[in-house]
C-alpha cells in the first residue's frame, strides 16, 4: 500500500493538533516547540502530538521512520515535508 497523505494534508492535520494544544494560531513557519510545551511524562502535548501525526502517517499506508531528535525545534513547513517523503 502506498503512502495516500499529501503534504497539504499532513500539514493541515499538523497544524489542527498544534493550534488544540496551544489554542492559539499555528504559523507554520516558528518552531513546533511554541505550541507543544507544558506537561510532564509520557502524556505531554509533544508526545500525544508526535503519535497523532504517526497515526495519520499510518492509516494513510504511508512507512513510519524515526523521527529526527529535534523535531520539536522544527517548524511544520520543515517536518512535515521530511516525514512525508521520508515515509513513502
């Protein structure tokens, strides 16, 4: 099966968990970081961010791969594209 999200899609649904976390307007350009802080352990908004956008990568057929370690200090316009690609 191959990957059916676009990057307008991955970036759409990014950005809908980001602004449900910060309650405010995502700018996909500033690091993701902006919007997913706050919270401890495994139940903190870059955790249940991260495995929302893996989810959405793997109902849509696409490979899951490790994210890169700094994700959060990435913006969507730069992770988006990169899990994307790197997922097909």
């Amino acid at each position: 099966m191959s990957c059916k999200v676009t990057l307008d899609q991955l970036k759409f649904e990014m950005r809908g968990y980001a602004e449900t976390f910060s309650k405010k307007k995502v700018d996909d350009n500033k690091p993701l970081k902006t919007y997913l802080s706050g919270g401890n352990g495994t139940a903190n908004p870059q955790c249940i961010f991260k495995a929302f956008i893996k989810y959405i990568l793997e109902r849509g057929g696409c490979v899951l791969r490790p994210w890169p370690g700094t994700w959060p200090d990435q913006s969507i316009s730069t992770l988006a594209p990169w899990l994307l690609f790197k997922s097909s």
